[in-house]
C-alpha cells in the first residue's frame, strides 16, 4: 500500500476500523449468546472465549506484523493498546455511567482487584523479559513469551475460583454498587436472541463471519497504518501505540458502553482488564511465526507504555478499593488521574521517539 495516495490510505484506514467496531459488537453479542447456550458462562473457557473475541484486531495485526517483519509495530500496538484500552475506562465512566457516582464506585468488586493484579502481573513480565538477551531462544520463542502465557491461564483459573465466591462479606462486592449481579447483560443478550428466534448455529455463524471480517480489517489496518505512518513521518511505535491501538480499541468502546448502560458496570472493567491481561499473550505466536524472542526486542518507548499501562491499571485498582463518589466532569477522581497521566504520558512518548 506504499505506493497509494495519503488520502486514499486515510479512507481505506478509517473503512477498516468501521469494519471493526460493527464486527465487534456482533462479536460481543454472539459470545454471550454461545456462552451462555453452551453453558461456558465464567468457566475457563467462556473467558479464553471473551479473549479471543474481543482482541481479534490486535491477533490479526500482530500476525500480520509478524510475518511481514514489522516486528516494531506488533509491539507498539500491543503494549500501547494496553494502555489506551485502560483510558477506554475513562469514555465509559464520562459517557456511559448515569447518575451521581461514577464507575469504579459501581463497579468496586475484590475480584476486579485481582484481575487488576493480573495484568500488572503480566506487565512486570513483560518488563523482565525485556531484558534477557535476544539469543535465549528455545524452540523459536524465548522463556518470557511462555511465563506470559502460562501465568495468564493461571490467572483465568483463579479468577475463576475466585468468581464463584470469596471469603468476604457479600463475596467481596461492595454495598451500594450495580443493582444486579455480574454477567446479567450477557443473560439479557441471550434472552433477547432468543425472542428474536436466533438459533445456536445462527450465532455462531455470525460469531464466524464477524471474527473473519475483523481479521482480515486488523490486516488492512496494520498494513494502511504503516504506510500512513510513513507517508506523515511518524515511527512505527508511536503509530502503533497511539492512532493503530485507538482504532483496534473500538470494540471495547462500543461493547463496553453497551454493558455500562445496561447497568452492568463490573462486567464492562472486567472486559478490559481481561483483554489488557490477554494482549502480552499473543507476543507468543508473534515469537512462533518470527522465529525470534520479540520481548528482548523491545525498545525503549515500549518499557515506557508497559510502565503507564501499569499506573493507569494501579489508579483503577485504587479507585475500585477507595471508591470515589464525586464526579468531576463527568468522569470519577480515578478515570480523571488516568486521563491526565496518559496525556503526560503521550508527550513522553513522543520525546522519546523523537529522541
């Protein structure tokens, strides 16, 4: 697509991302439906699911990356769409949430803590990683890419453990938060599915069509994006990490104001933090295909996002345990700090990929 004209690759770029947002809530919609038909709900395999379903974009681009070489871009998009994903919290707390308390409030649960702790888990091996040297491969991945992925499942297990009920009072949910428990707007999706006559192998038709057209717009994205990186002149990590991670973030949007107007606001944060605990995962495959241990690769602007998509994830997890209950324009005091520090964070970014 290098030789294509600016203009045409914004249009082709921005008809890929409409692509992704409507397959993605097809995606969301037909997940609940086949999770709850086929009675995965929270179990490790509803949540591998959920994973997949909703980090379709960053799957298709990190492949694509990968086996074009552009392993800079992979990175940047994975790392930086961590921590514009958790600024996605800010949209749902500003946009979505009604009434005076804003979400964290809501949505404060010990589990949503833990998953937290998950992706910060997860991040500090990323960190770790980083640092090995590039020539401790084995079986073309290196060490680090395997602990992300087995402490990723270990973590699904005991979220799931910890899903069924903790030894707290009210199971670690906070008085005065959603009125209904959590997941009940998957159940409304299904139910409404099935009103409308929706059978199990429609769904799962559509789940199919939806993923395929995901896919192949994550390739068009990953491949119309570099050349508009290269066409303005920006690196391929701040492209990655900034205007490629907006746009594969669009079905978090959208899917998550659709959970937090249905007043399902722990299932909207688990959703993210899911998906930010799942993205270092997919360094995995990016290391099977390249043939190389991408984490020991990774430059200086990408330790930098790892370490703000820590801090914006360590602010929520506060917010989710102090419960802040004024809302400042809209938004909560947690999502407000999450705003400021990504911007702060933006412009180091930029210094040092102009450095």
């Amino acid at each position: 697509m290098s030789g294509l004209s600016l203009p045409l690759l914004l249009a082709i770029f921005a008809a890929a991302a409409g692509v992704i947002w409507v397959a993605g809530v097809q995606l969301s919609n037909q997940t609940d439906v086949l999770a709850t038909r086929l009675h995965l709900g929270t179990a490790l395999g509803g949540l591998v699911l959920l994973a997949v379903a909703t980090n379709l974009p960053e799957i298709a681009i990190t492949v694509s990356a990968a086996m074009s070489g552009n392993l800079d871009v992979a990175v940047g998009n994975l790392l930086g769409g961590i921590a514009i994903q958790t600024v996605v919290l800010v949209a749902l707390d500003a946009f979505g949430v009604r009434g005076r308390r804003p979400l964290m409030y809501r949505a404060a649960s010990l589990v949503l803590v833990l998953e937290g702790a998950l992706v910060v888990g997860v991040l500090a091996v990323v960190i770790a990683g980083s640092q090995l040297p590039d020539s401790l491969v084995i079986g073309r991945v290196g060490p680090a890419s395997v602990l992300i992925a087995v402490l990723w499942i270990a973590g699904l297990l005991l979220l799931q453990r910890a899903g069924k009920g903790l030894p707290w009072h009210e199971s670690g949910n906070a008085p005065d938060g959603q009125d209904e428990p959590r997941g009940h707007s998957q159940q409304k999706t299904e139910a409404k599915a099935t009103t409308n006559g929706t059978s199990t192998a429609k769904a799962g038709s559509i789940f199919g069509v939806a993923a395929l057209l995901t896919l192949v717009a994550g390739v068009v994205l990953e491949r119309s994006g570099d050349a508009i990186a290269d066409h303005v002149g920006l690196t391929g990590v701040l492209f990655g990490a900034t205007v490629l991670a907006a746009a594969t973030s669009l079905p978090e949007l959208s899917t998550g104001l659709t959970s937090v107007k249905a007043g399902d606001y722990q299932l909207a944060v688990s959703d993210i933090f899911g998906g930010n605990a799942f993205l270092p995962v997919l360094f995995l495959p990016a290391s099977l295909i390249s043939g190389t241990a991408v984490l020991p690769q990774a430059q200086a602007t990408d330790i930098y996002l790892t370490a703000l998509a820590v801090l914006l994830t360590l602010v929520y997890m506060a917010g989710l345990v102090l419960r802040p209950g004024r809302r400042i324009a809209r938004m909560g005091v947690d999502s407000l700090v999450v705003l400021v520090l990504y911007a702060v964070g933006v412009v180091g970014l930029v210094a040092i990929a102009g450095g």
